[in-house]
C-alpha cells in the first residue's frame, strides 16, 4: 500500500537520509530511533512536504508527488500543534476540513465525530487558547483524523503529555486503528512497543531494523543478561543493542 | 485556494484586526477634520495627504503580518503546506489581504473625493506604496522566517525614509518630495516603486515555494 524505495534526503551537504526503504501494510508502525536519527525528516518526506533528492515514495503504486488521491488518505499530526488558538475548536478543525476539501455537507458530522473520538466533543466551542496541552494535542489527533484517511502520521505524539494523556493517546490508537495504516514515530520505546504491530529502528539517517516486538527482543538474547540469565530482555535492550550495534 | 480560509484567518487575529480598521475610519478622518478647521480645507489639502501617507501604506502590512505568523512561526504550521501541494503557495492569501486593505482605504478616498480634486492621482500613488510593503514583506517573511523582525525592518525603513533628511534617504524612499507634483511623482517614483515591488513579489513566490 505504502512504499519507500531507495530514499536519500540531504539539507545542503548534510545528508539527513540515507538510503532508506520501507513497505507498509495496514497496522500500526513504531518508528523508533534516538533525537537526530531522521525520523522527523523521514516523515517530512512521507506527507510530501519535502522534495526528495533520490529514490521513490509511492501509495497504492503511485508516486506521491502532486498524488491527489495519496493526499486526501493522509492524516498528519507533527511534533508541535497548536495553530489558530483564537479559533474554537469547532472552527478550528472545520479550517483543516477545508485544506483537506472535506465535502460541505459532511463537514459538520466529521468534526464532530473527531471531537469525539478524541474525547473531547464537550469542548466544542472552547476556544484553543483556553484547552490544556493534552487536549490541544487531541485536537490535533482530530485534525489528523478528520476525513478519514487511510494513512496516519503521529511525529513525537505522546512528548510532553502526562501519564494519563498518554494512556488516553494508546486508547485513541486502539479506536481508530482498524482498516488503517498508522505510524507513530518516538523515541520512546515504551510508547510503541505494546501498541505497534512492527516497529523500525533508524539511526543516523539509516533503518537498521524492521521486526515484531519479539522480533526486536531477540536482538538483545545474550547480550545484555548473559547467556544463563533467566531474565528477558525488553525491547527497549533490543532497541538500545541495534542502535549501538552490539 | 479557498477564500473561507482567509475568513477564520482574519478571526483568529481577533482585536489586531481592528486596528487598522481604526486608523483608516477614525484616525485619519479626525486628523484631516483637525487640520481643515485649523487651514482651511484647501490649504489643509497637501499637508492630509502628507500625514495619511506616513500611516496607510505602512499599515497595509499589519494583517499580513499578523495573519502570517501561524503560516511562518506557528506550532505544527507544516499542515499549512502539506495538507494540499498547490496550497503550499500563499501568494494568493497576499494579494487577497493586499486587496481587502485596499477596498477599505478607496472608501477614504473616495470620500475625499467630495472635497477634493487629483484625488485619483493620490490614491494611485497611495496603492502602490502599499502594495510595496505588502510585497517587501511578503519577500522579507520567507528570508527571514520571521514576521515581527520584517515588520520592524520596514517600520525602521519608513522612519528611515521620513525623518532623515539626507541624500540617500531621499534616493530609498518611497514617498513623495515635498513640492513636486503629483502627477510628476507617479510618472517617475511611482513606477520605479512598482517595479521594485513586482521584483520582491517574485522573489517572495520564490522564497515561499523554498519555505518546506
């Protein structure tokens, strides 16, 4: 459904993306990588907002670029949110339904099962400016949302949310997760590693892993324990032997 | 491009919107009726035109300024420019503010037009002075990434242009000499401006297409 082949991504001389390749199916994908790893760049290049300097994104075996029908399947959600914070929420959302071409006659009924799917349909009419940061951050889960798009991009969702935001956040994925292709990129393992199907690490520019959890567990049998332990590693050993190359 | 969108932008700057509301309705009628009183109403002629010129065309970029700053500095303002590829442009929102802010300043115009002839001329000279600063903004916004040091950058430039008296000041600025014709001044500054503001409007386009 959703391909990347060969891509490299440079700013000037630095070269940011390295001969990246992915294949995405529907489910849920960790993108996992410590900060500087290319994630965000990565994703960048995923939504269209970059031009890339070499290799090939393709929806559906299409490239995307100027694909108007990969980018009425895209919900985006980046690392900082909060636009128009003198707008309701209401008036808010029904901007972002107008970027997205969102038929007029639909538009009121997707806002407002948006509003509820992230929880927050009693605040309608509040303007953005009086939400808190978790419920700002929902508002942008129901941006990402709204449409119903087959492909969902979360860059760094759960930063700087509390532990009940980010309970609410894995709730949310669980909603929304069916028949769609979700990508949540972090580098916080605990984040991804109960929710996610598959999960893909990248270091400098490079994915160096694509597995199961279990998968990604394994990279670290024998090497942080030791041979005879009986304790399991997690997959944030198996994250930490990838990236350092243990 | 869809003209809603501007709707909820020029919402969201709620009581910033006024502003130049206020000195286009108010400030400047008062200022002319003060001056009439005290002159007389043709002598009072040149010496309005003078003033208003110091306030309507530096005041044509305070919208997009502040309208400006979710798409340069907002948090999350990548939306802005990946949600829809052809979106990515705003040149469109630009001349759009641009000509809102000028339908409001031809209605003074046009209601100095009872009082006064040449007034045409005036506000011919008086559009394309704003439509400079609407432009160099537009270009100065994408260079710099950054709304308020390109709105202080031009505000530095019309105190630059209006109080200094010095040669190059006089060869920079967009204003009108004292005593030179009107007519003389469109002829000449007037276009010379108009070409340089087309120029920062491309380049502008440029910028903005390079932004993401």
């Amino acid at each position: 459904m959703f391909e990347i082949s060969n891509l490299y991504k440079s700013f000037k001389k630095n070269q940011v993306l390295k001969d990246v390749s992915l294949s995405f199916e529907n489910g849920i994908y960790g993108l996992l990588g410590p900060n500087g790893a290319g994630k965000t760049t990565l994703i960048r290049c995923m939504v269209n907002l970059y031009d890339i300097n070499k290799g090939v994104i393709k929806f559906n075996g299409l490239s995307i670029d100027n694909n108007d029908e990969f980018l009425s399947n895209i919900g985006y959600l980046p690392q900082k949110f909060g636009l128009f914070k003198e707008l309701t929420a209401y008036e808010n959302l029904k901007y972002f339904c107008i970027l997205k071409k969102i038929n007029k006659d639909r538009m009121d009924d997707e806002i407002k099962d948006c509003l509820k799917a992230v929880n927050l349909e009693d605040r309608i009419n509040h303007k953005v400016s009086t939400l808190s940061g978790g419920m700002i951050r929902r508002l942008g889960i129901a941006q990402a949302i709204l449409g119903k798009p087959r492909i969902i991009i979360f860059d760094e969702p759960t930063a700087g949310l509390d532990p009940e935001e980010r309970i609410r956040f894995k709730n949310i994925l669980t909603q929304i997760k069916k028949d769609r292709l979700i990508i949540i990129s972090t580098h916080i393992v605990e984040d991804i590693e109960a929710s996610c199907d598959r999960i893909i690490i990248m270091n400098d520019g490079r994915v160096l892993k694509s597995g199961s959890a279990k998968e990604i567990k394994s990279a670290a049998i024998g090497k942080v324990y030791g041979e005879k332990s009986k304790l399991k590693p997690t997959v944030e050993d198996g994250y930490m032997c990838i990236i350092k190359r243990i | 491009m869809d003209v809603r969108l501007i709707y909820y932008d020029f919402k969201n700057l709620k009581v910033y919107y006024f502003i130049p509301v206020l000195i286009i309705f108010l400030f400047i009628p008062v200022l002319s009726i003060g001056m009439v009183k005290i002159y007389g109403i043709e002598i009072a002629h040149i010496m309005i035109f003078r003033e208003a010129e110091k306030y309507i065309p530096i005041m044509s970029a305070w919208w997009t300024t502040f309208i400006f700053r979710e798409y340069i500095e907002g948090d999350g303002n990548e939306l802005l420019y990946c949600v829809n590829k052809r979106g990515k442009l705003k040149a469109f929102q630009i001349v759009f503010i641009f000509l809102w802010y000028i339908l409001h300043v031809s209605i003074v115009f046009l209601v100095g037009s009872i009082f006064w002839n040449n007034i045409l001329a005036e506000f011919i000279k008086t559009v394309i002075q704003c439509f400079f600063f609407t432009s160099s903004l537009y270009m100065l916004i994408y260079t710099l990434k950054s709304t308020t040091i390109s709105f202080m950058i031009l505000l530095i430039y019309e105190l630059f242009s209006l109080f200094i008296n010095s040669e190059i000041t006089h060869f920079i600025s967009i204003f009108g000499d004292n005593g030179t014709l009107i007519m003389n001044i469109i002829g000449s500054k007037s276009l010379v401006v108009l070409f340089i503001s087309i120029v920062f409007f491309v380049i502008g386009v440029y910028k903005n297409k390079r932004f993401y």
